[in-house]
C-alpha cells in the first residue's frame, strides 16, 4: 500500500536516513559500544537543552516519564495546570498513582497562566505542579518563561514541564528556567519513531526522588542519574531509538538549532495563512498558538468557516497526506495540521496545494 504521509501532530513523518540508523545492527547495553553511543549523544542533548545536567533516556512514551514524575516527586500535592486533554489527563494519572492532586483548569483554546498558578501555590498546599508548555490537543503554547520564573517564589515546588511536542522547535534551556522535569517524547518535533523519551531533572528532583518511597523501579529517577553517569540506562533501552537519536542530533546541529526554530515558525506560518486564505479562524487564543501544529477551528469558535472535516481529511488522504480531525471534545469542531520535525517550506508548499484542491471538493 502506497504510504500517506503523517501530518497529524504525533506520531511524525520519519525520514529514511532516521530508519536507517535505527536498523543499525544491535549491540550489546552494558557494552562500551553503546556507552560511547549514549557518551556521543550526551553532550548533544545537553546542548540543546543548555543544560549541565545529564539527559536521561526512557524507552517509553511521553507517558512513562510523565507518571514517572509524579511518583518520584509528589509527596504532599501536585497542581495539575490544565488547557487540553492531555493536561487533563495528567490530573488523572496523579489520581492513578494514589497522589493528592487538585485541577487548575482552564477554558480548552486558553492558556496556563503564571498569575493563576501563583495564586494557587500561595496557599502552601503543593510540592509539585505539571504544566504543558505545547498543549498538542488544543494547539496552545503556554507562556513557559513566566511560569518558570516562579519557580524563585517557591523554591520547594517540584516544576514538571511536559515539551512533548515542542523539544526541538523552541529554545528550552532547562538551566536557565531553573524548572525540575523537562520531558519530550521523540516522535513529535524530534521526528523519530515513537517508543522513546528524553528527559532532565534538577537536582533537587533528584534529591527530592531518593527520599521517596514508593517510586517503583522502571521510571525510578535514581537510577537514571546512576546509570547515566556511566553513560548507560538501568534497564535494556530500545537500541535502535538510541541509533535514531544520534543521526538525528546529528541533523539537528548540521541544520544549526536556531535555524531549526526559525523553520519551525516560518512553515508553522505557511499554514496560519492557509487557514486565513480559506477563511477559518485558529482556536487558540490569539498570541498563544504553537508553532509545531495548527488547530484550526471549524465552528468552535464563533464565525469562520466550517466544512466536513472528514471529508476534507478524506479527501487530503486521497492526495498522500493524513491531517488530524480534532482531538477528544473538540474532534470535528476542529482539525490540526503538523508541522513539526523535518518539513520544509518545500513539503508543507506541497501539503497546503493538496488541501486547496482537497477544499475545492467540498
Ligand atoms: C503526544 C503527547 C503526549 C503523550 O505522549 P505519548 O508518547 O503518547 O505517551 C503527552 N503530552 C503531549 C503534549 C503530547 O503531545
């Protein structure tokens, strides 16, 4: 069967060059082949995320590290920021894992804000908070500096940041926000298959993890910083991924990181203008759209133009492409566009051509 190429916002197109490194033939974990495979990477990643500290890896989506998070560093209370479903959700895995958790939810299209977060952490109540800097579902970015920053208020608060769908596209350097978890699955903005995720925790995570109890083994942060400090994983890694990774920072730091970001916004653009062409409005709030993916509104918020979105997708799947029909609640009130990972003026030109024929059908 001919491949539809993915621009639905996770899992991303995977280039054969990333395909070809990942079947790289297998080697040995606790070898010094892939010490000096993850010893190589290290620094990379450290780059990328200007950080100092190491950057683990976990063969697991975004969601092991995410649970892995609360149960290594929530002990009174954790406040949930939510915008989206999978900052919703977060609420619940907290739940899950037996931890006190309290909502701050906000209108699905909005975004978190500082002010609200501090208004709530003032009561004392919480040792730790998740935000989502890319609300992927609604197609939000959250203003991460400001909510960062106050992280100097409240020294004893746990800032788990999920960039799922952002690492990568945006400057995030960890150090410098000064947050405790930053994690990112790799088949979003990094453009691998989907099975791993990357992460840093300050080290006041890490102090914080050892002293829980009951943070279980596979996502035990202590171990990730032991094993890592030997350049391995506590537990045998998907390889391959590894493999991927590599050629892909690789790609990354031959592109040249700003030039990354600055791509990411210029065919994020490409489709903002697409939209307006055709007379949609965007969901997001105004100046708090990502610019890894477009959630174009299609009757959820008032005035705009609405059509079949299942049709459109259909018809855009006929061309070569799969798009996204919406997400949970707001699945066919909206549709998303990705343009995250490898695409290029030239790709996301060749996309957008096929949706203009595919709205001329409908
Ligand atoms: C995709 C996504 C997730 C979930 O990732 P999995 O890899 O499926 O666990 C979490 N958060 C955001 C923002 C996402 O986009």
């Amino acid at each position: 069967m001919a491949h539809i190429k993915l621009h639905i916002p996770g899992p991303v197109e995977v280039s054969e060059k990333t395909f070809k490194a990942f079947c790289s033939p297998m080697i040995g974990h606790r070898g010094q082949g892939f010490k000096d495979l993850y010893a190589k990477i290290q620094p990379q990643l450290q780059t990328l995320l200007s950080t100092k500290q190491l950057v683990y890896l976990s063969t697991s989506s975004a969601w092991g590290v995410m649970e892995g998070a609360i149960r290594n560093l929530v002990q009174k209370k954790v406040l949930n920021c939510m915008c989206g479903a999978f900052s919703d959700k977060w609420f619940d895995v907290s739940k899950k894992c037996g931890k006190q958790a309290e909502a701050l939810q906000v209108e699905w299209g909005s975004p978190i804000r500082a002010e609200a977060i501090d208004k709530k952490l003032a009561t004392g109540e919480f040792d730790a908070l998740t935000v989502i800097h890319n609300e992927t579902s609604t197609g939000v970015m959250s203003p991460l500096t400001e909510i960062a920053a106050l992280k100097k208020k409240y020294p004893g608060v746990m800032f788990i940041v999920d960039a799922v769908s952002s690492m990568t596209a945006v400057p995030l350097p960890f150090d410098e926000l000064g947050i405790d978890v930053l994690l990112a699955g790799t088949q979003k903005a990094f453009a691998l298959p989907p099975g791993l995720a990357v992460f840093a925790a300050s080290p006041a995570a890490l102090a914080k993890a050892a002293t829980a109890k009951d943070r279980g083994y596979y996502f035990d942060f202590v171990e990730f910083q032991k094993n890592a400090g030997q350049s391995m994983t506590p537990s045998t890694p998907s390889i391959g991924h590894v493999f991927a990774l590599s050629s892909k920072l690789d790609d990354f730091f031959a592109e040249g990181l700003q030039n990354r970001y600055a791509r990411h916004r210029q065919t994020n653009k490409m489709v903002h203008e697409w939209a307006a062409k055709h007379g949609f409005n965007l969901f997001p709030e105004k100046g708090f759209e990502s610019v890894t993916l477009t959630c174009v509104s299609n009757g959820a918020r008032p005035g705009g133009r609405t059509v079949d979105v299942a049709k459109l997708q259909k018809l855009v799947k006929d061309r070569g492409f799969l798009i996204d029909g919406g997400y949970g609640k707001i699945k066919g009130t909206t549709f998303r566009v990705s343009n995250m990972g490898d695409e290029t003026e030239a790709t996301m030109t060749t996309l957008l051509a096929a949706m203009d024929e595919a709205m001329t059908q409908l």
